[in-house]
C-alpha cells in the first residue's frame, strides 16, 4: 500500500496549499486496496461504535491495528489516528447534544489544561521514549479502573470541613425528560485539572482517547455515568482538534491511513450514543471500568515484556 505523509513543513500559500491537498487525498483512494479500504473503514467504525458509547474515541483499537496489522511505525499510528477519531467524536458528540446529555460546562472544567498536554506528549514523540510514560500511564489507568469497579463514586453528601463542602452543583435534563445532578468539592475540582492534564499527554504521546482519563475520574468523582460519557465525548472535540493540528505540522499524518479510517469513525460515531442511551448506569460504569483495566494493563505490560 502506498503510504502518503500528510503534514510537515509546506511552502504553498493559501488556496494553493489546499488544492495540493486535495489533489493527494485523490491520489490516495485511487492507489488504494479495496480490501485494506473496506478493512480500515470497518475497523474505524467498529472502534469508534463501541467506544463513544462509554465515553472514549477508539484510540486504543486502532492505533494497534495500525502498528501490528499495516506495520505502520508508532508516531504515524497515533497522528493518523487522532484525526480520524476526530471525526468520529464529532459525529458522537452531535448526537450526544441532541439526547440533551452533554454537561458543556463540565466539558470546559475537564478540557482546562488538556491543549496544553496534547502539544507537550505530542512533542514528546519526537523526544523521548514512550515506554516507561506508558509504564506509568497504565498503571494509574489500572488503579482508577479497579476504583471504578468497586463502586467507589466521592459525591459530596454530608461535610464537617472546608474541603467537603460543595462548591460546584449542576442539575442537567435530557430530552426525555431525565434528570442528572451532581456536586463536587474543592478537592475534586483540583483533580479534575490533574485529569485534564493527564488526558491531553496521553492524547498527544500514544494518540488514546483523553476519555479514558476524563469518563473514569468523572464517574469516581460523582458525576452520573450517562452525564459522564457523554460529556467526555464531547470534550474531547476539544482534546482532539489541538492534536490534529499538532500532528499534522509534525507530519505524523498518513493520508491513506487516514480517509478510511474517518469514513468508518463518522458512522460509528452515530451508533455508539444509541448504544449508550439503552444502556443501564450501571452497566456504563462496569463497562468503563473494563475498558479502562484492559486499556491499563496493556500499557504497563507492554513495558515489562
């Protein structure tokens, strides 16, 4: 398969450059396999499908398929893979708004420092060596996952000091008429900045969903599942736009890769919602935590083998 990198440094100006784009996305598709098109595509929606509906992007699946089925080097997987799920979370999160379930301030509150962690881990694919952040990264992810699992939610309820009283209340209602209300304290404000963070380095470094970060910490610390994957989703239009545009000046963008795989994410990004709106809170957080445990253990054991 012919392998076009999108991105680097361009010389044309204005209309130009963008005529030179679109005349190399149409050289692509026409140099292009049927069977690694329609492979890219189904694999794009499948990851897409399944993700959104417990607020991650599908990262996690595709950035291996890129590395282990079409050979693709690892910065390239994770920069052809953040623009297509870009597309993919669009598209959810169009569909996330119309149920009346995206917390847009929430949204905000979580995407605080996350631009700035997508530049930084983006970067850092040029600088460092990945493997024991990713060490560190899975094994957070793990513990949160477990924590999640276990049920352990710190709403604000009762308080006996400063730091239990709450400080942030929301009362969302979708358009079925369900209602959503949280609260959140001092110290769990603060660490949604963490998770911002952290979210956008793992955005920009290994090109996962930020979601895997920002829907965990959302359910512990209170937030109703339905609320928290929708909005995570949301948010991470955010997330992924500053990582599209830093990959693409990095030339870390496949052109080839990329078409297919933002056909297939556009319609799974339709499916994945639905999927979430017949689902039980319950459930959603069970399925989360999962998610999360695999997503964890991956990473830190791929450190150790």
């Amino acid at each position: 398969m012919a392998i076009h990198s999108l991105g680097g440094p361009r010389h044309e100006s204005g209309e130009h450059s963008w005529v030179v784009l679109i005349s190399e996305c149409l050289a692509s598709l026409k140099v292009m396999d049927p069977t690694a098109f329609l492979t890219l595509m189904l694999t794009g929606l499948g990851a897409t499908a399944l993700m959104s509906a417990v607020g991650l992007a599908g990262g996690t699946i595709i950035v291996p398929v890129l590395v282990l089925v079409f050979g693709i080097e690892a910065r390239y997987a994770a920069g052809t893979t953040i623009l297509a799920i870009f597309f993919g979370i669009c598209s959810a999160s169009v569909t996330y708004l119309r149920q009346g379930r995206v917390d847009v301030k929430l949204a905000l509150l979580f995407d605080t420092l996350d631009i700035l962690g997508v530049v930084l881990g983006s970067y850092a694919t040029l600088l460092l060596s990945s493997e024991d952040l990713a060490f560190l990264l899975g094994c957070f992810l793990t513990f949160v996952a477990w924590r999640l699992w276990a049920g352990d939610s710190r709403q604000a309820k009762g308080y006996t000091t400063s730091l239990d009283r709450p400080i942030w209340k929301r009362r969302v209602v979708d358009k079925e008429g369900n209602v959503y209300e949280y609260k959140l304290t001092l110290p769990q404000l603060v660490l949604s900045q963490v998770a911002s963070f952290a979210s956008g380095i793992a955005t920009g470094l290994f090109g996962i969903g930020g979601g895997s970060v920002d829907a965990t910490i959302m359910m512990l610390i209170g937030v109703p599942p339905h609320l928290a994957v929708a909005t995570s989703v949301f948010g991470m239009t955010i997330t992924k736009s500053a990582g599209v545009v830093s990959h693409y000046f990095l030339g870390n963008v496949l052109l080839d890769i990329a078409v297919p795989l933002s056909i297939g994410a556009i319609a799974g990004g339709q499916i994945g919602p639905r999927l979430a709106s017949r689902a039980k809170p319950e459930l959603l957080r069970r399925a989360l935590a999962i998610t999360v445990l695999v997503i964890g253990l991956r990473l830190a054991i791929g450190r150790l083998m």
